[in-house]
C-alpha cells in the first residue's frame, strides 16, 4: 500500500496546477484584454480629436482665405503651431501647384508635396491613413478658396503621433504586471499553505504508517485536523486489535512451548532419577513408570487439542453438517462423563425442555459440549451437582451447563476463553487441564454462528449458556 502511496504523491503537482489555472489564469487574461481595449480606446479618441481639431483649423483656414495670397493672419499660423504641437505631429499647408506654403515644422516651406492623398484630397477624397506599427496618423482636408465656393485651392496634410497614447497605456500595462506579480507571489505562497495546511496531516499519517509497517507499533496520532483526527482514532483502533493480536499469538506461542515441554522435563526428571540410582526397587520402576505414561497422556492430548484447534481455524469453511438431535449427543456426552463424577459424588443431570433437532456439525460440537460439562464437574466440589438443560425457541436452541463449584473471579471471566489460561494453574495441573478447552468451545460455537457466555460467582458455582441458531449460517 505505501508503494502505491508513493507513486501518487505526484497528486501534488496537478493540484498546485489546477489551483494556479483556477487563480490566476482568468486574471491574467483578463488584465491582458483590458490592457488592449484601453489602448484601442484610447488611440480611437485621439483620431476623432485630432480630426475634430483638425476640421476646425481647416474651417477657419478657408474663411480667412488663407490661400488667397495674402498670408497675413500670424493669429492662425500660431494656432497652427500649436495644434501642431498638441497632436505632437505636424500639419503643412499644400496649395494648388502642390507647393508647401507652410510647415509647422519650417523645412519643407517652398518644396513639393506630391503624394496620393494630396491629390486624391484635390479630388474631393479626404483621406485618413493610421500607420498601426510606427503609431502614427496622417490625415489630409481640403481648404477652399475664399470666393470660388466648392473649389479646393488647398490641402492642409495633419501628421500626428499616438505614441504618447502607448506610453500611457504602457504605463497601465507595467502596473498591471506588477499587480499580477504580487498576486502571483500570494497565490503561491497561499498555494503553499494551503498544500501544508491540507496535505501535511495526511503525510505526517503516511508516515506514521510507514513507521508502524516498519515495525514500530506505537501509537498512531495525528491529531492536528479534525479530519485526520478521526482517521487516526480509526487507524489506531485497528492497530489496537492488530496488536492485541500480535500479543496474544506471542503468548500462544510461548505457551504452547512451555506447555509442550513441562511433561518432557518431567518424563526427563524421572527417567534421570531412575537411571541414576542402582538397584532400585521394582515397586519404584513401576511408580515412576506410571508417572511417566500419565505424563506421556498428558502431553499428547495438548497435541490433539493443539492440532484440532489448528484444525478449526484453518478450515472455518469446511463444516460437516447434518441433522442432530441436541437431546441425544448430550446424554451421550453425560454418559461419558458419569463415572468421573461419580467418583467424587457429583450429581449429573440433563433436563430437556423442549426436543431439539438443529444443522450442526457433530463432532466439533460433541467437543465443545463435553469440555464445558467436564469443566463443570472438575471445578465442583465433593458432593456437588452438573445440570445440563437444553431449550429451544424459533430461531434458537440454548444449552445451559451450572455447577456448584469453585466459580470463576469476575476479573478472569473474559479471560478463560483464550488458549492455555487457566485461573488456578496448579489446581488445574492437577486436574491435568492444559487450557484449550474453552478456546476450542468457544471457536466451535462462533463456527456455528453461536454465542457463549459465563455467569459466575466464585465460591457458588458457574453458569455457561451456549445459543446456537437451529439451521445453520454459512
Ligand atoms: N465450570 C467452571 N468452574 C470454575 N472454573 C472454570 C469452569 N470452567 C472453566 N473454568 C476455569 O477456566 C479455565 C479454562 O478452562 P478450559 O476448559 O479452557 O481449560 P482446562 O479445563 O483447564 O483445560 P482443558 O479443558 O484444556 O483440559 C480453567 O482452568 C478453570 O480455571
Ligand atoms: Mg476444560
């Protein structure tokens, strides 16, 4: 899993990417297009006002019979002048032999001006050129002679500049960019705390997963957002299970070793014992003799727990079920169980309140039923009594094994169900248990999809109810 992390931490990088798009993007384009409807705008303007202005100058030009011959008014060469200078370009006057009279730029007064828009102006066409590259504008209107109406005696030619336009709107241009720098600058730096923000949690978690796959099961805490806060406790509630059963399996394991070894050592101790004393008694060889088998018995039914508690729990599919009479298995179970008790005068009884027949697999269930009544009758007292009632509703039979006996402490009464505890361990040495029996109980009815209990009160006796659903759950 965190190889497949690795390879998709690069989620990162479209998320900075489409966070920018989103942000940035529409801005800049935005400030881009502005920019240039501005300009045009701008420059727009500027022609009509130049030719407005020009219209005028022309006007006055042929009421005052400018081209009459007689240049007399220095009123309108100064304003010439100056229009000149608004428009920061240049306006010559042309007269009918195309000679320039005047040039508000005095260069050219005295020459030719000989160009298609001059002629084409004489004609009655104005024209109006704007050079888009080099920024300028050159527009030519006709003045009138003074007497003659209608005859164009003159041109005046109106070179203007709007390049004073594009320093203003490169002006606005440089702001914006500047703008759109600084908006840039905070939205990384707003991307950035937002990646360490959302994504910091989740790859301080990542780590510590990767930490705890490596094999250091602390606590997983990643507390700082609420989000991975209620992760983490998920997270953390799984490693808890995990490691409650990694605990366990290391003290199955090592009870298992020490379980198998006690009867060697003590076959060991024996045979050592009779091996070193010379000429010893018969009658001796044949106690410890016994002693030895007990301890043979002893060791190869903790096998044959060990291996049908194996047995169950690598094949929780493979159930051999069939129809059982309840009431039958469990006076079969008693039968067996009868002469042991007997021998400390144990009463046994079995009352059937309702006849049961239930899908159930026989052998694992004659197993679990007879550890729990011979449990009832080892942890009894002399003279006490076993009663074993089974009952059964629709959906349900209950089977219900009380003793008399010694009962269970409240605090060891979660605990019995796991392999190899046992709450008194040298009574139960004695009583040669090893401790897997109610494990196997236990893992016998969860593989019939039934629940067990225990009702105990030490020093009066013990209360197991077994309930399993009479048609069986695959
Ligand atoms: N009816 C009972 N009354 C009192 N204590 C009980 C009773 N049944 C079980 N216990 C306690 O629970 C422990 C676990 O029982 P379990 O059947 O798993 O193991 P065991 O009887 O000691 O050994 P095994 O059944 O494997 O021979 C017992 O050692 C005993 O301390
Ligand atoms: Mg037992």
């Amino acid at each position: 899993m965190g190889r497949r992390f690795k390879k998709k931490v690069s989620m990162r990088i479209p998320l900075v990417i489409m966070l920018f798009a989103i942000g940035i993007l529409p801005m800049f384009l935005q400030g881009r297009l502005l920019l240039t409807s501005l300009r045009q705008n701008q420059i727009e303007a500027r022609i009509l006002e130049i030719q407005n202005q020009a219209l005028i100058l022309s006007n006055q030009l042929t009421q005052a019979g400018y081209l009459s011959g007689e240049v007399t008014d220095t009123l309108l060469d100064s304003q010439m002048d100056v229009l000149a200078d608004v428009f920061n370009g240049r306006i010559v006057i042309v007269d009918s032999d195309y000679q320039i009279i005047r040039d508000t730029f005095r260069l050219a007064e005295g020459k030719y001006h000989i160009s298609e828009e001059v002629i084409r102006c004489f004609r009655g066409e104005n024209s109006s050129k704007y050079n888009r590259d080099k920024h300028y504008l050159i527009e030519t209107f006709p003045i009138y002679g003074a007497g003659s109406q209608g005859r164009i005696d003159g041109v005046m030619v109106v070179t203007a500049s709007t390049a004073s336009i594009l320093n203003l709107t490169d002006m606005v241009g440089e702001k914006t960019t500047m703008f759109e720098v600084m908006a840039l600058i905070v939205m990384v730096v707003g991307i950035l705390m937002f990646m360490r923000l959302y994504m910091g949690p989740i790859y301080a978690f990542q780590r510590a997963l990767k930490r705890f796959a490596a094999g250091d099961m602390g606590e997983i805490h990643v507390d700082d957002y609420r989000e991975t806060k209620e992760m983490s406790a998920a997270v953390s509630q799984a490693f808890t299970k995990l490691r409650e059963v990694d605990n366990s399996r290391q003290e199955f394991v090592s009870n298992v070793s020490h379980e198998l070894k006690t009867p060697i050592t003590s076959i060991r101790v024996l045979a050592d014992s009779l091996m070193s004393m010379e000429d010893a008694p018969v009658e001796l060889y044949r106690e410890f003799m016994v002693d030895i088998s007990d301890e043979i018995d002893r060791e190869s039914k903790i096998i044959d727990d060990l291996l049908s508690l194996v047995k169950m729990d690598k094949s929780a599919g493979e159930m051999n079920i069939s129809q059982v009479n309840i009431g039958s298995l469990l006076e079969l179970i008693l039968k067996r169980i009868r002469p042991i008790a007997k021998k400390r005068n144990i009463e046994l009884t079995l009352a059937t309140i309702r006849e049961v027949t239930a899908e159930v697999d026989e052998v694992k269930l004659s197993l679990a039923l007879n550890n729990l009544v011979e449990n009832a009758v080892k942890y009894n007292r002399e003279d006490g009594w076993v009663r074993v009632t089974l009952d059964a509703d629709h959906k349900l039979f209950t089977i219900k094994v009380a003793d008399s006996g010694i009962g269970i402490p409240e605090e060891f009464q979660t605990r019995i169900f796991e392999r190899f505890y046992r709450v008194d361990k040298a009574r139960s040495r004695e009583t040669g248990g090893t401790g897997l029996g109610l494990a196997i109980t236990k893992n016998v009815v969860q593989m019939h999809r039934g629940i067990i209990q225990v009702n105990s009160v030490e020093g009066e006796g013990t209360v197991f109810t077994v309930q399993i659903p009479l048609t069986y759950i695959p």
